[in-house]
C-alpha cells in the first residue's frame, strides 16, 4: 500500500508545519474557504482517476428536488415562498465500502498527520470517522447535465478533493455568510435574489489534485451543470467533531440508496 507521502505532494501541503498550518487557518477564518492546490501529486491523481472510473458502474445515481436550507417544506408558506422553492441536484456517488482498501483514499483519510493537520485548521481538538460503513469517503461523479443546486450545508466544514475536471461547467460558485445559522437568521430576501440572479456568486477555481475546505453551513453554494462528455470526478471527505457519529438512516437511504 502506498505512504502517505507517496500520495500528497510535501512541498504544497506541510501538514506538521507550524507557520502553514497557521497560514491556512487565517486563511480560512478570512475567507470561509481554503483551497490548496497539488496537494495531490500528478501520479497519485492518474491512479485515483483510475479507481473511480472502475468503481463508476457500482455508483448510486440520484436526481432529487431540495430547498436550499435542505429541509422540508413549510405548509404555512407559500409554494413560491423561497423557503419552498425548489431546486435539483443529481450525481452519482459510491461510499467508504466500494472504495478499495488499498486506494490512496483510505491512505489520507486515516492518516493522524492529515486529521492533526484539518482539527487545527478548523480549530477542532480532534476528528473523527463517521461510526456508519458508507459515510466517511464518498467518491462524487457529474456527468452531463448533472448539477449540485444551491444549498446550505448541515456541517461546519466540508473536504474536498476535485479527481478530475469536466470538459466545461462543474463550476463551484458561492455566496458567503448569506445567512446566520445559529441565529436563526434565514435571510429570505438575500437568498432570493441568489436564486433570481440578482446577486452575483463568486466562483472559486479548482484544479484537479487541489484540497478545499470550505465553511458551508452559512454560505449559500452549489455546482455548475457539467459540459461535455468528461465526468466530473470528486471526493468528499467527511469527518465528525466526536466519535461515534452516523448519518442517519433517512439520509443514507436517500444519498445511498442503502444503509450499509
């Protein structure tokens, strides 16, 4: 099995470096995103690419309606309240079971130096594996036409890594602090002219091998349409705060089509 460092490229991501690990948490306290580019290495993305094109036919592929809040409707709202309004998502996705033992995924993600190296950038004491068999990699492909429409995330942060670029589209585009989670600030009206185009996203750009952490829960944000016939490949790393965390069945059942 590969080594950690076989894997990620030192020289763009110091993961036991005090002053870039310093670098990248100011960075995303300032911006509610951190994008960190080659930290895979060139190799390292061609074998990856290699065991997702493989495991693509064992996929789950969903297309489903959502609000952006990503809850269900609201019966003393409007249908067209923008509470209520719907938007799609579709994708395929296999999980933490179907990626295989040896992949250079399972290599990063239990990594202590990696998981050390996130808690202190998004200022954890430590993280965790979800406790279910299929939520802690996902391995994410958009093929044409396929989108992830605008959303608030559940989480505090999310962890990507993009595998391999679509042809056109697959762009990540985000509005920040577009509401207050935690004030129960749902902020209607700025989440509407998102949605009608009167409010212009910023769009963040990613190159194949580059890491992202971003904080979503109040930052509205979605993925582009994908263009052409090149699948957009991308891996979700997700980890929890305190051990023993499983998603809930409901959304396994919806995300997977199965609980394990």
């Amino acid at each position: 099995m590969a080594q950690l460092y076989d894997i990620i490229d030192q020289q763009n991501c110091q993961l036991e470096d005090d002053s870039f690990i310093t670098h990248c948490r100011a960075t995303l306290d300032q911006d509610g995103v951190l994008t960190i580019p080659g930290f895979l290495k060139e190799e390292a993305i061609s074998r990856l690419v290699a065991e997702a094109e493989a495991g693509k036919p064992d996929a789950f592929f969903t297309s489903s309606t959502h609000n952006v809040y990503l809850t269900p409707k609201r019966d003393d709202l409007a249908d067209d309240h923008v509470f209520n309004r719907q938007i799609t998502s579709s994708k395929g996705c296999i999980t933490t079971d179907q990626v295989t033992a040896e992949s250079g995924l399972h290599v990063i993600y239990d990594s202590p130096q990696f998981r050390s190296f996130l808690a202190q950038i998004v200022g954890e004491a430590a993280l965790h594996e979800y406790a279910d068999p299929l939520s802690s990699i996902n391995v994410h492909y958009a093929g044409a036409g396929q989108e992830l429409g605008w959303h608030f995330d559940n989480s505090a942060f999310a962890v990507t890594l993009l595998l391999q670029a679509p042809e056109g589209g697959g762009e990540f585009q985000y509005v920040r602090d577009l509401r207050d989670a935690d004030g129960g600030d749902m902020n209607f009206s700025g989440v509407e002219k998102v949605l009608d185009g009167r409010h212009a996203p910023a769009t963040l750009e990613v190159t194949p091998g580059t890491l992202v952490l971003f904080r979503g829960r109040n930052s509205m944000h979605r993925v582009t349409p994908t263009i052409g016939e090149r699948t957009r490949i991308l891996v979700v790393l997700a980890y929890n705060a305190t051990p023993g965390v499983a998603l809930s069945e409901a959304a396994r059942m919806t995300f997977y089509g199965r609980l394990g």
